[in-house]
C-alpha cells in the first residue's frame, strides 16, 4: 500500500533493501535463490510506486545499481525474472523529461476561418502514444489502439448504444431544406434530358490549348515560404472562404497527354519529352503569389552527383548545376532522368504528378518533391516474412536508454535537423546522416544526433494539435560504407518503409519493409501542461530501431507506411481519365469543394455508358442505384488511398466484373475526405486540428467543408429517393491483420449488451451481413470473422453510423485494412525462420 510504501522510505528502508540486494547478488554465484532476489526487487518495485519512493531511490544510487546488476543478468535466460523485474523498476524511475522541443504543439498552424487567433486542440480520440500511465508487469505492454474502430469486448459492452430510440431514431435535417438543390449539380446523371453523353471520343486538345487553360484557371492566394512566420508557420493575410467555388463546376484539368493507340495505356514519348521540356521550364500553375513562380527540384538527388553522372548520365555532366542548397535544379538533368524512365509504372508519370503537385497548397509551401512521389515505385517482386521478434529487445532497447543517462560521456546530444529553427538545421558534421521532410506529407520535426551510429527523432504533431504523432515520412542522406555498423533511429510510431534512390534508377523503384531489432515502448517523455489545460501527465512512446542502408552515399527515404500522397492521386485520376474507354466508360470529376487550405476536393461519377440514346437505355442509366465510397478521412491511414486506388482502376477496367458492377450500380467517389491533412503530414486530423471522422453528427461548412459537403450530397440523394444501396468509408488499421468491415444492427448491438430483445416489435433486415458474407467467400484477405455490426455510442458521430442512422442507408460500412499482413489463406504472410 501507499502507506506502507511511505512509511518504508521514511525509516529507511530502501537504502537498506538496495544494499541486500546487492550482497544476495554478489554471492549468489550459482543462482540458487533467484526467487529470494526477485522478491528485493518486488519490495523495491511497490516503494517506487510513490513519488517520494522514486526519489529516494535515485538519491541511493539506485539505477546505477540496478543497472550495473542486470548486465551480469543478461546472458542467461534463468535470471529473466530478475531482468524483467528490475527493468520494470528502472523504467519507472528514470527521471521525467519534457521533449526536446520549445512546444509540443505543431510547428504549423492554422487561423481558422472566423477566427484567425484560434488555436483549437485535437477533439479526436487520444493516440496510443498519449495514453495515461498503466503498468504491466511482463516484458511486452498491451497497448490498445484507440485510433481504431475495434476495442476489447469488455469495453466494447460499457460503450454500447442500449437506448432502442436512439438505435432507432432518425435526425432532423441539420441545414436548411432549399440548401440541398445545390447538389442537383454533382448528379446531372440522374437528369431524364441528359444530354452530356456523348458515344465518340472526345476531341483531344492540343498541348497548347491545355496548358492555356490550365495558365488561365485562377486559384486560391496561398502564401510563399518567404511570407510565413517561423517557428509557428501562421499564413499571413490569408482569406478563407467558407466553401471555394460552385461545387458544381467542372475540376480544373492539368495539361494531359494523348495515349499513343485508341484505348490503350501508350504514351506518346515524343509527346511526352516536349511536355516534360514545357512544364519543367515553366512551371505547371501560375500563383496568385509571384514568389511561387518556381521551379520544383527534386530534393533527393545529392550535393556529389559524381555517382549516377558516371553511371547512368556521361554525357550530360555539364548541364548538372547545383543550387546553393545542394539540391539540383535544372531542367535538362530532370529531362535526362526522365528519359532514362521507361514508364513501366502502370497508372503514374512523373510529369503528371509534377503538374499537380505544383498547384498543391501547404502551410510550408512546399518547393521540393520528394523522389519516390516523382519517380513513382513498384511493388515488392514477392511476399516478405514477418520479422521475427527477438527475445528480450525490449528491456535491451530500455537499457540502452538509461546507460545514457548513468553514462553520459558518449552522448553527443546535436541538435541535425529542425523544424522549428528558420534554417532547418545545424551545420552538417562529418560522418553525420543529414535528415529532410520539407515535401508534400512529411513529417519529422527534430532529429538529435545521440551517438556516432544512434539518433532521436521527434514527430510534429497534427496542425493546431498537441498530440498524433505516428506518421512519418523524411529523408536520409550522408550513409557511410554498408560494411559501417548498424545506424538506430529512435522515433514515435510503429513500423517503416524504405525507398532508395540508388535503387531506384538502377531500376528497381520500389518501397520495401526494412529495419532489424524493431521495438515499441512508452518512453521518458511526458508532457507539458498546455496553457488552456490539454496534456498533462500524458506519456509518449518510442519506436526504436536498427536499420542498415544498402548504399554509400545514396538518398533514402523512411516512412511509416507507404506514402499515397494528394498529388499522387490528383495525377492518378487524371491518367485514369484518359485512359478509360469513353464508349463504355462514364467518368466524371467534378470538385466537391474547396478545404479550408484551398485544395480542391475531388468527386468522381463512374458508371457504364447507356447502351443507345433511346429512351428506355436512358431511363436504365438514370435509375441505376448508387454505391457511395469515401477514403482517407484520417492521412496516416494511407493503406486506404492504396486500396482507393486499386478500387478505382478496377472500375475502369475491362474486366467483365467491372463491366456488369458498371451497368448495375453508379459509383459516387470521394477518394480523399482529408487532402489538407495528407499534404501537410498529419496523422489524425485536417487543418482545423479535428478528427473528421467524428464530425459527421454536425459538421461546419467552415471547418470541415468537405465532411458537411459529402454529408449534404448524402442527404440530397436521399431527398430525391435515391438514398446508396451500399456506403463504405475505407480506413487503415493498425493492430489487426486482413480486412473486414464494420456495420450497423440495432439486434446485434442489444444482444451483446445484454439486453432483452422482443423481436416482434424489433424488426431488422439482415441484409446488412450479405456483403460481408460475400467478401469472405470471393476476397482472399476479408475475413468475416474480424467483422462487427455492434453500434457504439463514441461512434456515434462516424460516417458509418451517421450514414446508417440519418440516411437510412442499410449498408453503411468502415472497411479496414491492414497495415502489415493477412493471417490467412492467399495471402498469409509467415514469420521469418532466421
């Protein structure tokens, strides 16, 4: 007890307890009374639970003690008890630090429409890394993902919907009725007189004509880097307006290119090496900004390009012309690259996504590309093996940490790159990696040279928060020899991607899973009190690991997951459009509306082409229901956009049961629910620092413009009595494998709650689990299993639920999926042997 644990420290007992440890130690040579010494331990551990026991306990030497014990522990696995206990100990009494960092608020902030001054805190469910302080006393700590949807069924019951009226309601309208005809505009589809249809393909514009057009589209004001205030990144005389243009007027198009055969994937390389030439030298969007008429460089590419000059480019050395910054930016070594490109990306080109990333909008006001964003990647040739996990990483990667502070003499402690400080970072050290995330998604805040081989690296928090530190996505530069020892990242999050240029223009682009000696666990670090109340007491996490890169002096790029960025996908649907076939294909991209950061939010129509012109194929087209699909509501999720875009390749395609889904149903798509959040490397939240994800009760047509446009398209279609057959909001989960989906059933929900259910006054249609059932039986990686229809009152303001309940749409869905591996059949991934 607390008591007993004061009462203990005052009559001197620790000190006492910590000197028997020690003799116990010493002379228990042959390990006969491990339990005996445990048991010190124990006694240790309970006084340590108070404030004044681990004071004492650092003011007695003893995580000197115990750390200098456990190193005679370590090889031999009888004394694990010993270890773990002792680790225990060690960890809960390492003296509290803040983060390295003048703020644990983000670097970037936004003024909010209405409102400049406003700061708000992230209203979202608290991140894993954030949680309040619960031991365990094993070696590995259960932690529990409150970013996703599936919690442990005890909580599960406590947090369930058991109020029959409320399961069973449906919500007033939460805008003015005469508001929704605006709508009428993102459904010409269902006009009976349409006469948009056309059965030719469409005349293709000239390069010229296209790229005037794109010239003469004006857009929003979005400041240059020059005219941002360090360190907190606040825009300066920018107007927000509530919702952009018309949402009914056609998105502005980029200059595309023809394909070179009539309905084939062929670029025209003659084309394509002129509009190459064209865009690069004179940039793709003209800014209301003139300071952001620039040419973007490439970012990766070194300050010695001596290595792919004699390699890949002899004949151009001389045109290569680094900028005071080392990064290169000429056109004519971009054209060379490009060239050298053969385009066997399917659905990317490097100059599409250029284009678009040109006319992107961030706080920062990005200037570079990231390469493999530009250069575009494959995936891995073949499946790889889970890592194994190795027995007793944890409390060695713990230990590492308190040597630093029981064994300073080593710890260099330089500050190589930071966010916060106007020049980005110190000067770079000789044998030092060099750190970059100043491109559309990334995110890395600080990073802190510890040891020669050993870094700490801080996440920035989501704009105008305090918290959702996961994603991660910068550069690494400044490699030594790959026989050099192993380099240790030390950062907040779970898992990583490696991309290397070296690779990549020897031809094999591609993002592969990398990192050896992979541990997570709850740091030193707590928070500050924020001034308005928010964080206090609140801890951070560490994800620690080893990683060795597989070329001197190359560029590589790290990342918590695959990066799918908002350019990505601009460029994606743009080459989608023209690579549809126009006699069976109906595609339309319209915007949404306009972020509250001036990006425009992509809707898409799909659907087949009516078969004639004749009344009754017309009336089939009109009256087709439709399927509602949206993604990306929260940015880290990027396995979501990956599964978007396989989505909409699919239902483009010729493939017979794209056909059939084509002539039976149309596909509204919002592909990205959250672009502001995805361009300026957020985890969780978009500029408004809120989850969008829980403002579907009643979004803010300031706030969150794209939630409350979806929201009233939604109600629009359900005004006219075409409410979807099917909506899905396609997420990305972090603890479970495969995918599945979760549902809504009044019957499910009570009976899991308990409650009694008197089915003949509640009815309910079990066509909710079809689709499920289908997937499990046609989808290699769904598993029904891992399914859930319980409805929760913390969710009561998703999309999933919002959509079922107001909408009265049977068939609202979550589909999740997967950030590592399916536990089963085709693709069921194994642990490694090694």
């Amino acid at each position: 007890s607390e008591t007993n644990s004061r009462r203990a420290v005052n009559r001197g007992y620790l000190g006492e307890l910590l000197r028997l440890y020690q003799d116990w130690h010493r002379n228990d040579v042959s390990n006969n009374y491990i339990y005996i010494r445990r048991g010190l331990l124990l006694c240790l551990k309970y006084i340590t639970n108070i404030q004044l026991g681990r004071e004492t306990f650092l003011g007695s030497r003893g995580m000197e003690i115990l750390f200098t014990s456990v190193q005679d522990c370590l090889s031999c696995k009888n004394l694990d008890p010993i270890v773990t206990t002792a680790t225990h100990i060690l960890r809960k009494c390492y003296p509290k630090e803040h983060l390295p960092l003048v703020t644990v608020r983000s670097s970037y902030s936004f003024p909010l429409p209405g409102n400049a001054n406003a700061e708000p805190l992230c209203e979202g469910s608290e991140g894993k890394w954030l949680k309040g302080d619960s031991e365990s006393e094993g070696e590995e700590e259960a932690e529990k993902d409150w970013d996703n949807e599936d919690v442990e069924s005890k909580e599960e019951d406590c947090d369930l919907e058991t109020d029959l009226n409320k399961l069973r309601s449906r919500p007033v309208l939460d805008r003015p009725e005469q508001e929704l005809e605006k709508y009428e505009a993102l459904c010409a589809e269902l006009s009976q007189n349409f006469q948009e249809l056309e059965f030719e393909s469409e005349k293709k514009k000239s390069l010229e004509d296209r790229t005037e057009n794109l010239l003469s589209a004006r857009s929003h004001f979005i400041p240059s880097a020059s005219s941002v205030k360090h360190p907190n990144c606040r825009w300066r005389n920018q107007s927000v307006t509530e919702m952009g243009p018309d949402p009914g007027k056609q998105d502005f198009k980029i200059p595309l290119q023809s394909w070179g055969k009539k309905d084939e994937s062929i670029w025209d390389k003659n084309d394509e090496k002129r509009y190459i030439a064209e865009a690069w030298d004179k940039g793709f969007c003209e800014e209301e900004d003139p300071s952001r008429s620039h040419v973007f460089a490439l970012c990766p590419l070194p300050k010695d390009a001596a290595w792919y000059k004699k390699m890949f480019y002899p004949h151009c050395e001389a045109s290569i012309n680094p900028s005071p910054e080392g990064r290169l930016e000429s056109s004519d070594l971009v054209r060379n690259l490009l060239e050298k490109h053969q385009g066997d990306i399917p659905f990317h080109s490097p100059c599409f996504y250029a284009a678009r990333a040109k006319c992107v909008k961030s706080i920062p006001g990005y200037r570079e590309l990231a390469f493999p964003d530009f250069w575009g990647h494959q995936p891995p040739p073949q499946s790889k093996p889970l890592l194994e996990r190795k027995h007793g990483i944890q409390r060695d990667k713990v230990l590492d940490d308190v040597r630093r502070l029981i064994q300073p003499g080593d710890v260099i402690g330089r500050t190589v790159f930071d966010l916060d400080d106007p020049s980005g970072s110190s000067p770079a050290a000789p044998g030092c990696l060099t750190f970059f995330s100043k491109f559309e998604s990334g995110n890395l805040r600080k990073a802190i040279q510890v040891r020669e081989f050993e870094y700490d690296l801080v996440m920035n928090a989501d704009v105008n928060s305090n918290q959702h530190l996961q994603w991660f996505y910068f550069e690494v530069r400044g490699m030594k020899e790959v026989t050099s020892p192993e380099t240790v990242l030390f950062s907040v999050g779970m898992q990583l991607v490696m991309y290397s240029l070296r690779e990549a223009l020897q031809g094999r682009p591609g993002w592969i899973r990398a990192g050896q000696e992979i541990c997570y666990y709850k740091n030193h670090y707590h928070c500050r009190a924020a001034a308005g109340g928010g964080a206090r007491g609140r801890f951070y996490y560490t994800l620690t690991f080893s990683i060795k890169f597989p070329h001197k002096d190359d560029v590589c790029y790290l990342a918590y997951h695959y990066p799918y960025t908002y350019s990505t996908m601009m460029s994606h649907l743009d080459i989608l459009e023209q690579n549809r076939n126009p006699k069976k294909v109906y595609w339309r991209q319209q915007t949404l509306c306009q972020t509250i950061g001036g990006n425009p939010c992509p809707l898409l129509t799909i659907t087949a082409m009516p078969e004639s012109k004749n009344r009754d194929d017309l009336e089939q087209f009109c009256n087709r229901p439709y399927v509602f699909l949206t993604a990306r509501v929260h940015p880290g999720e990027s396995n979501s956009s990956w599964v978007m875009k396989g989505t909409l390749e699919f239902l483009v395609s010729s493939d017979p049961i794209a056909e059939l889904l084509r002539k039976c149903f149309i596909f509204k798509i919002v592909p990205m629910l959250n672009p502001d959040g995805v361009i300026n490397g957020n985890l969780r939240c978009s500029l408004s620092g809120d989850d969008l994800n829980r403002q579907w009760l009643t979004p803010s047509s300031q706030l969150h413009p794209t939630i409350y446009h979806a929201k009233g398209l939604l109600y629009y279609l359900r005004s006219v009595g075409r409410a979807p057959l099917v909506f899905c909001d396609y997420h990305g989960h972090s603890q479970k494998k495969n995918v599945f989906l979760y549902g809504c059933s009044i019957k499910e929900t009570l009976w899991q709650a308990g409650c009694m259910v008197d089915t003949t006054v509640v009815t309910e249609d079990v066509g909710y689990r079809t689709l499920p059932k289908i997937l499990d039986k046609v989808a290699p990686a769904f598993v029904m299993n891992s399914c859930s229809f319980l409805v929760e009152k913390s969710r009561a303001s998703t999309a999933r639920v919002v959509v079922w309940k107001e909408m009265g749409v049977l068939r609202s869905y979550t589909m999740e999926s997967t950030y590592c591996s399916c536990s089963h059949g085709l693709y069921r991934v194994s642990k490694s042997k090694s």
